[in-house]
C-alpha cells in the first residue's frame, strides 16, 4: 500500500493521509501500532498523518471521546475515522415525484425525504420541490448544508459529464438544461449528475438485486423504457452517455409502443401515465381477457428490447424495475422468452430497491466521489475541488 | 516506470528486464547510458539486466552484428531488441477458408496463407486444411515451429476462455469442439481462441478502420450476423462470451431471416451461400427490381440489428464487414437510418481490411499476450507458461 519514494512531497502526505484514512474506515478504531502495522508506514509518518487527520475532523482519538477509564500506566490510545465528519445527499427527479436520501460518509442512510411533483411541471417548479425536499430533509437530520461533501443525481434522459441534458423527453423542458450548474447553486460541494437507469444499475449492485453480480443490466421497463448497465463492476455510460437508450429500438420496423401495447381500448395509454399500467396489470391478474391479452403485448415487447440488451452485452444478470407494483408478473415470461433466443441467457431478477433505486444509486455515485478523493490509494489521488 | 522496493528478488527481476526490453523495444537501438536515463534504473542493474537478455537472446550487441568500424577509444555499446527472436501465427478458421498469418515479435507480418475448405468440411478436415496452411508457411517463410510464441485463432460461434467452442452453429461440428486443446497438439506455445468477430474488431482497431476509436462496434454483416466491441480500448466479450451475438434478434417477433430478406426467388438462400450474396448485390447494382427489392429488405434488417447494437452499447464507431464485396451500398442507408433512431448516432465505416481482419486481429491477440509475458511493466508481470 505504502512505499512511494521522492517525487512531490504533498502528494505522498496526502497519499500516506488516504492509506490511514482508508485503514481507519476498515475498523472500529485502531492504536498508532495497529495502524502502523497495517500500512507499513513509520511510527512518526503515523503521528504525524493522524495529527492532521484530527486538525481535519476526519478522525478522532476515542479515549478523549468516551473518557474510558485508563489503565495503569500509559494508555494506547485509540483512534476512529469520523464518518459524521461529512455528508452526502442522492437526489432522484423523475415524471411524478423527487426523492432524496442522506447519509454519512460512509454512505448510512440518515433519513430520507420524498415529493410527489405533477407530470407537466416546468423545469423551475420541479427544481424548487426538490429543493425543498433537501431542506425538511436537512433540517429534521440536524445536518449542516455545508456539512455536504457531493451530491448525486439520478434523472431521466442522456446526461454529459458536465451535467447537461443533452436529450430528456419525459421531463417538460429537461432537454439542453444544465442541471449540473443549476444545481450547483444550492450547494458548495461537487454536484454529479447521473442517468436515472445508470444510478438504479448502481443502487442494485452496492445494496439490492446485483450484489452478487459485477455484469449486469438494469432496465427501467416503464412507458419510456431504458436500461442500465455495469461491465465489470464500472457503469457503463457509452461513447456519448447514450449506452442502453433502449427504448428507440420500437421505433423500427413494425413495432408499436408500449403505451399502444398496454391499452385495453383502441386509445394509447398516456406516455407517462404509470398508474394506468399498475390497474392494466391488476386488471390482468384478475383474469380480465383485455387485461391479460393487453400485458401479453406488453411483455413481447420488453422481451425484445432485453433480448437486444442481452444479446448485445451478455449480461450475467438482468435485474428489472422502474414500476412501483405489477412487474413480478413479467419475470416468469421474460425468463422463458430469454432462454429461447439468447445463446446464453442470464439471470432475471425483479430490482430490490424499488422506488428508492435512482436516490440510492446517485448517493452511491456521491460516496464514489468522496471516496476518491479522501481514500484513493492506488496511486492516484484525485485534488479536491 | 521502474522503483519497485523489496519484495521477492526475481520478481524484480523480472520487472527491471521488462521495463529495459519495453524501452528498447520502443527505439532502434540504444547505449546502456540511453537505456540508464529513459529506465532510471542504476547502470549497474541495466548492465545485468542487458546481459541476461543477450543470453535470452532477446537483444543483441549492434556494433557485434553489424561489424561497425570503431572510433578512436572505447565507442559506446548499442544494443537493439531481436523482434526476430520469436514468432506468431494468428489463424482465421471459417465456413469457406482458413487462414494463417505470420509474424515477427513486433507484429511485422511476414507472410500469410490461405485455404479454401468446403463448408460441409467436417472438423477434422477442416483443421487438417489449417495445418497444411500453417505448415507451408513456415516453410515458406524459413521459419522454426520452435520459434512461435503464441498463436491466435478467430472463428465463428461462442468461444470459451479455454478455447472450447460452446455454441458454433456456422461450422459443421463446431459446438462442444475443444478447439484449443485440438489446436495446442500442433504447437507448444500457447494457443488463444476467440470469436471471429471480435478478433475482427480487435484488428480494426489494431490497423483498420478504427484505429481513432476506442469504443467500437464492429459488426460482421453475413448471413450469420455478429459483432464484437470494444469498449475503452478492450475487447468486451461478455459474462459468459457471448456479448454481440446479435443474430437471433430476429427470431423475435415477425422478422424473418437474412437468407430469405436477401433472396430474389421465393426459396430463401443457403445459409452460409455467402456467393448467392455477392450476386444479389452485384445485380441490385445493375437496377435489377428484385435484387434491389431483395437489397432493401436486408438492410432494413442490417438497421435494426445495428441500432439494437447502438442503443445498447453507445459506441463512437460501427465498422461493417465481413463479406468479400458488395457491403459499401449499405453505409448510406445505414447512416441514414441509424440517424433516425439513435439518439446519438455513431460514425459508420467500412472494414479497412476485410477478409483479413479475423486473422489480424487473432495474430494482435497472440501479440498481446507475449507482450504481457515480456514487456508487462505495470507491477503485474504474467508468469511465463
């Protein structure tokens, strides 16, 4: 771990500080000698790295902290990775509603705070929801806003590496808008804009469906279907952010569109209408015929965008979400379906998360970047912003 | 590149040996003071190190091979790799043909050969047919079995990391082959197969159409579609090896075959008739109806087997190949449409080396590997087999 000789003199103190810190966060609390054993750095490097960790508020010594009673003699002292020295908010903004989850810096939920926003809603009004959804949030943790080291956003549409929307059609006005920078206004820490599918893919695999699983596939199998996927255990974003856009594929050849599909009467349901497709599917397992011959439609048609998934990436595992209620029924069909066209079909799992996915997978995606800047020990330490 | 301390002795050994060959690879010939300043290893540990490669024989004294007349005084020793002091083969087994091609360790190739075999060949027959090829090659080229590092192998069906052939439907008994181990009886140096069309991306990128490009897509547009990917640089071969075997899209839904989009008459082609093709095209580019008719048909098929690739993966470029002649009428078409459906569309190109791309890209593969084995500097130096 240790063992970098010459060269800058700052980056080797911030590099033996990310190999204290990082051995620190592995445990419960450590004496100098045990940290010291662990990292093969000196005695005095240790000294020195957990003083300025402690002038930080990274970490702190936990005898001073609990007033243990001190044995004869000297005591060890003992030291402990404050991981209440920062936070970290995952923000979700979708059609219906805005979601947000806080956590320490080692990514333990806090709290987490939820509102519904209506479909139509401009771009102002869906940010100011948001807003104050992060405010009751903060507010009933007790958490400073500037206690914040990164925020993470999980959204619908093809978002670039600055922030920007670069093409959002289920939100009003979410196309060209720089969310990132929008955003950023209401915190001082890095904001990290996310595709909604990419942040679900990143939830399932740290805590839900795909902890098992370092090659899979996420998709969001609502009205405005998508997916997204993790090639071993990294998101795989695409050239141009665009990777598992699925939903276009329908628009060749013959196919219709699931909105037409899932329609019991000759009009299509409305494109982000989610609660029409919940009753279809309850309707369906009443055994009402419209119903069952509706979702039948239905799957052929997920079933064929997960088949072009499949067969493009090969996934050892396919986890599906984006509905509250109602896709359970489509794991047994999308199974058998699979294993007729696939050469090697993977794995099919209903997501875990649920609803929470998206803010899971952005607060995951703020603790990655937070873990990058005070933990990175594999050589490279990226500066802080 | 160098500064590796303590640790097992003839590990680092080894990674001063491949950081001095990695340099000298790089340049015509070097002094050991050059060697000492682009290494920053000590010129004692270089004058070791030197001298246990002469005796590898993977670096030789220049003034010692070529006779040079010496200056006044000591003259500078220069020392040059011996890209000649080993060799590779990288192998293309088909429905209709085998190749070979040959090269020294600097990937310059040095010769090639190549079979026809009939497509009802069975197994047998047709790696009997490989090593008749491989054998005049050699011959040919005055080149030892001995002498080989490495061999690569591209061909169709998916492919195993031990080289068995799991699904192989192109070939008459090609599903269950131990492909590998059949091989590894003809060489003693090790043998890596692969999927054709990802040897044939890999070669694209190596020096083809994607030289530019490290996210890639290149597709082998026959009558059994595939493609392999790169994704970063790096093949993608999937969870289980089966990642861009994107032909059984169409037995989903109402799609049909290629064989019976591309027919002119009412009986669909033969499936591996890859000649009924090239007519086909040939008479579409004479105005004949039904050829064009027949054309169309199999480009809207190409289309969506390319945009489901697209969507699902994102890549910057799609390289179609994989016919002998006629493939350049489909580029228009393909951008036009690709630009219809993709959210953001890709360039599309023709393969640069067509019916050689497998056979490079298998011999980029076996280059790879012994690159591994003797120039991996990056602390993990693969043990020689």
């Amino acid at each position: 771990m240790a063992g970098l000789t010459g060269g800058d003199p700052s980056l080797l103190r911030r590099i033996n500080s990310a190999v204290v810190l990082h051995a620190l966060r592995a445990t419960d609390c450590a004496t100098l000698t045990e940290i010291t054993r662990v990292t093969g750095l000196s005695r005095p490097t240790v000294e020195g790295v957990v003083e300025g960790l402690i002038e930080a508020g990274l970490v702190i010594e936990k005898a001073a902290e609990e007033g243990a009673t001190r044995r004869q003699g000297r005591p060890a002292r003992r030291f402990r990775f404050r991981a209440e020295a920062g936070h970290l908010l995952g923000l979700e903004i979708g059609p219906h509603r805005v979601a947000a989850l806080l956590s320490d810096l080692d990514g333990r939920v806090l709290g987490a705070q939820a509102k519904d926003v209506d479909e139509t809603a401009d771009a102002d009004e869906r940010l100011e929801r948001l807003r104050t959804a992060v405010a009751e949030l903060l507010r009933r943790a007790g958490v400073a806003r500037s206690s914040l080291r990164a925020v993470g956003v999980g959204t619908p549409g093809i978002v670039e590496a600055d922030g920007r929307v670069r093409l959002g059609t289920a939100l009003p006005e979410w196309t060209g808008l720089r969310l990132g920078e929008r955003l950023s206004r209401s915190f001082k820490c890095p904001v990290l804009v996310e595709n909604d599918a990419n942040a679900a893919a990143v939830a399932e695999h740290w805590k839900g469906a795909a902890t098992e699983s370092d090659d899979m596939v996420m998709v969001m199998a609502g009205l405005s279907p998508g997916a997204g996927s993790l090639i071993g255990g990294r998101l795989h974003r695409g050239y141009g952010g665009a990777a598992g856009e699925i939903g276009a594929l329908h628009l060749l050849g013959r196919e219709v569109t699931p909105e037409t599909l899932l329609s019991t009467t000759d009009e299509p349901l409305h494109p982000l209408d989610e609660q029409a497709v919940a009753e279809v599917f309850a309707l369906a397992r009443k055994g009402d015929a419209r119903a069952r011959a509706a979702e039948e439609r239905f799957i052929q048609r997920l079933v064929h965008d997960v088949a072009a998934l499949v067969l493009a990436l090969d996934p050892e595992l396919v986890v599906i979400g984006g509905w509250a209620a109602g896709l359970d029924g489509v794991l047994e069909p999308l199974r058998r379906e699979l294993a007729r066209y696939c050469l090697r079909p993977p794995r099919v799992a209903l997501s875990v998360l649920g609803e929470a996915a998206v803010a899971t997978g952005a607060l995951r995606l703020a603790l990655d970047h937070v873990e990058e800047q005070l933990f990175a020990v594999d050589g490279t330490v990226t500066a802080r912003r």
